[in-house]
C-alpha cells in the first residue's frame, strides 16, 4: 500500500469563516480547497472548530445559510474530523495545560501535531508565542495588524 504524502492542512475556524464571509485572507483559504479538490493536498477541520463555524454562522445569518453551510462542506473536498481519539485529546490538554488557549484553538493545534499537517490560522494574539514554544506548523492567512499609536 502506497503511503499518502500529500501536505495537509487543518483550517482553524477563523479560517473558514473568513472563506464563507469573504474577509481578507479569503483567497488564501479558497487555494488550499481548490488544490484539494484536483487532489493536490488535503485540508480539513477538526469538528469543534467546525462547531465555531456553525455557530457563528447560525447567530450572524440564521437557520439557512447554516444549512447551506453544512450542504457546502458535505460536498467540499474539507473533511471534517469527527473522531477526537486518545492522542489528539493529550495532546490538546497538555498545550492548553501550558498556553492560555480556548478549547478549539488547542483542539485544533493538536489535530495539526497528531496529523502531522499545517494549522491555517489568523490568531496571530492567541497563537503566535505558543508556535515558538512548540515549534508548531502554522501559516497565517492574513497578515498581522500593526495597532496604531
């Protein structure tokens, strides 16, 4: 059996909301499907991040675009991963255990390190001292903003 060498990459939530809602970055996102699709990588998103999607999606648009939404990634070439087994579990308590994290940020981290691909993020606040403390694989989809003084 031929081993799969192809790039992977776990969107975190901030990624696919940015896709859906046209935000800047958005075109980084919609590569990464595009390449999926003709087979060239993988991309997918771990179920809780998946739940951020739906969530904001279902408060800010309401039960339709929801809908849409879940039909869209039904028939996308994103695979959602459901199945939070043991190692991605450990993993995502001990990064929480040493970073102030949110639960799907660290979930999302984990599912990255345990499938040995990319985390596509935008948490530049939230995530860029843990990658230099873990060394993780993170591409930012959009640049940093600079705060104003």
């Amino acid at each position: 059996m031929k081993k799969d060498t192809k790039e992977k990459y776990i969107l975190d939530a901030c990624a696919l909301i940015a896709y859906i809602d046209f935000e800047d970055g958005a075109t980084v996102i919609e590569d990464l499907i595009d390449r999926a699709s003709i087979g060239e990588i993988h991309v997918y998103i771990n179920c809780v991040n998946f739940l951020e999607v739906y969530y904001h999606t279902l408060g800010l648009y309401g039960k339709q675009k929801a809908k849409q939404l879940v039909s869209y990634i039904k028939d996308s070439d994103i695979n959602v991963i459901f199945e939070n087994n043991m190692d991605i579990l450990i993993e995502a308590g001990r990064i929480k255990s040493c970073n102030k994290l949110s639960l799907a940020d660290s979930i999302g981290l984990a599912t990255s390190i345990v499938y040995k691909g990319c985390f596509v993020t935008a948490d530049y606040h939230e995530l860029e001292t843990v990658k230099k403390k873990e060394s993780l694989n993170i591409i930012w989809f959009r640049p940093k903003k600079v705060k104003k003084h």
